[in-house]
C-alpha cells in the first residue's frame, strides 16, 4: 500500500518511482525506486510495521518563500516523512534511517557540488530529530541506482563498474 | 508555449543551428543536429521515464560559475562506439569492449566542438563571453547526470527549463541527444536580453 501526499502515478505493481524531490511512504510488500546523483535518497523505516517512507532530496535547506515541496529540502523532507509515518501509526521510535547518494558528479567546484552539504544537511536532519542511523553509502563520483525493499528493510545499491551493495 | 519560452525558443535554435554547422564540418556533413525541445518542467518530470535508469556514455561541459549552465551530450554504446569509428576511420570494436582512450578523445573532441559553437551562439545573445570547461567523458546513469546538471535551477525555481537536440545521421535520426541546462541567471539574462530586442524591434 502506498501512502502520500503527491500523487501515486509512480507506481507500477508494487514498485515505486520516487522522482527528484518526492517523497512516498508505503508498507511491504512494495519496493521505493530512485536513480541518485548528488541527491540523497533517504528512507526512514519500521521493521516492525514493515512499513517506510522515502524521499529524494536535491538541496540541504528551504530557502524561504519557496514553494511547498518537502521532499526537496532536507530539513523540510525529514519533518514530511515523520507525518506520513505518524499518521499510519508508525512513531519515531519505530524508526531507522538509511540514506544514499550524494556524490559529486561533475569535475568542477562551485554550487553544483551539493552533494557533501546534502550529505553533511541529512545526517544533522536525523539527529535532531532523535532518528537512527542504521546504513549509509553516500559520496563518490559515480551515480547510483537503487532499490529499497520494504519486506526486508535493506537498501541495493548499483554503481557503474562495481558490485551492487546491500545493506 | 509561454511567450517567455517562444523567446527563448529563438535563441536555442540559432545555437542548434551553430552547433549543426560546426558538427557538420567535423563529421564532413555526416551528422547534423535538430532542435527537439524547450522544456519547462517540474522537477520530478525532469528524467523522462525512458532516461530514468538508462546506462549511457555522456560527454559534459559545464559553464563557468558566474555564468552557470551544463551541456550534457548522451550516446548509447552502440551509437557513440560508431560516431568514434567514423571520427577515427576504424572498423567497429567487438560489442563488449571497453572504451579506449582514443575513442574517449574522439566523443570529448566532438562534445568540444559542438558545445563551444553552442554557447558561443548563446554568448551572442547575452552579449557576454562564455566560458566552458573542457570536457569530460561519463559512463553513467543519464538520470544521475542529468540531476546534477539541474541543481543550480532547482536552487531558485520549481520549474527547470531545459533545451533538447537531436542528432540526424544522414537526415536519420539518431540515438544520441544534447541537453542544455542554463543556469538560473543565465536564463534570465537570455530573457532580458531577448525582450530588449522585441522591444526595439517593435518601435
């Protein structure tokens, strides 16, 4: 089942799309879907409900009179899945996070490095909101493609030239 | 069409069109280019479903800070394999092989000469020099690229504007595309500088 405040055309069986900036929560059996680059894909999730909400941020902060699309910012997406959750029941202690991405794609300096201060907003994110850090494949150069299997609660993480990693 | 986007419409084609002329003489009228797309698009419609998960070669050039702006060129294996085997007049390698760094230089030569004659045609209109990065070759998940390159739009805005080519091999067309992501400012500039020419051509 999914549950969310976009719209659910994303999903396809029981394979979620989550897209740049969106944010899904949903219950086994169902898998999120994303292909990350300097975005950080992040799923907060209960094993014990089997259920888990993911979104895929692009930027660390909402900038003030931006429009309301939580899952872009980290400190907006955080507070945004915590309510998805909560209104199925799923509380904070329930949950663990996992997060992926952040990488730095392009060889250049400047702005379109996000990825680190994406990485460095998301992890603060979590602290403060009391959430545990339970995996993390996060930097790198290369752009990944992952999978998120509510049934089990693991992460599968492909990356061009190595062996996927699950954790 | 917004009329914004009509404008800008404009000088995406006189670039296409520089760009075309440029690959031409490269490729000795082998290879031409053809405007696909301005597009304004909300950030999750960015990565069409047929890019979503695809494994693509891509040649990237990235304009300088002040300015902002990425040129991405994709090409699936087989169609980047073949452009380098005309470039360097060599049989087709085995499917399979990896890319030697002679073919990598022959699809970062073309990504040069093609993205140079298009931001130079870009650089005309907002009457400012340009400067891009040499290139550089990715063996990558275009969707990944392709949301880097927006980054510096989705700072400010909620939709991305983003520019489409396609490549026509003998009029045919092929698989392999140009995107160009202007950054957020230079988007601006293109739209200022554009609605100064109307305003003077209508008086």
């Amino acid at each position: 089942m999914v549950f969310s405040t976009t719209n659910t055309d994303n999903k396809v069986d029981n394979k979620i799309t989550v897209g740049i900036g969106q944010v899904f929560g949903a219950r086994a059996p169902a898998t999120f879907h994303s292909v990350l680059g300097s975005c950080i894909g992040v799923v907060l999730y209960s094993r014990q409900h089997k259920t888990g909400a993911m979104a895929h941020v692009v930027l660390p902060a909402q900038v003030a009179g931006s429009a309301d699309t939580p899952g872009k910012y980290a400190d907006t997406a955080i507070k945004h899945m915590l309510k998805l959750l909560a209104r199925e029941g799923v509380m904070l202690e329930h949950l663990t996070a996992k997060i992926t991405g952040g990488a730095a794609m392009f060889n250049t300096s400047g702005p379109l490095q996000i990825g680190e201060k994406n990485i460095d907003a998301v992890k603060a994110e979590l602290t403060n909101a009391n959430i545990r850090l339970g995996g993390d494949d996060t930097g790198g150069t290369k752009g990944r493609r992952v999978t998120f299997d509510l049934e089990t609660g693991m992460f599968t993480v492909e990356t061009v030239g190595q062996e996927p990693t699950v954790f | 069409m917004s009329s914004n986007l009509e404008l800008l419409h404009s000088v995406f084609s006189a670039a296409t069109h520089d760009a075309s002329a440029a690959m031409s003489f490269w490729t000795k009228g082998l290879v031409t280019l053809s405007l696909d797309e301005v597009r304004e698009l909300p950030l999750e419609e960015v990565v069409s479903s047929e890019l979503e998960e695809k494994l693509l070669n891509m040649v990237v050039l990235t304009l300088d800070e002040e300015s902002g702006g990425t040129i991405v060129l994709t090409f699936d294996d087989n169609s980047g394999r073949q452009l380098a085997s005309i470039l360097l007049s060599q049989p087709l390698p085995e499917e399979g092989t990896e890319w030697n760094e002679l073919e990598k230089s022959a699809l970062l030569e073309t990504g040069n000469i093609l993205g140079c004659a298009y931001i130079g045609a870009i650089a005309k209109c907002v009457e400012q020099t340009l400067t891009p990065s040499p290139p550089y070759f990715l063996q990558d998940y275009a969707a990944s690229v392709l949301e880097q390159a927006i980054i510096e739009q989705a700072t400010y805005t909620e939709k991305i504007l983003i520019c489409q080519t396609r490549f026509l091999q003998k009029n045919e067309e092929v698989n392999w595309n140009v995107f160009f992501i202007p950054s957020f400012c230079l988007r601006q500039k293109m739209e200022q500088s554009l609605q100064f020419d109307e305003k003077l051509s209508d008086c």
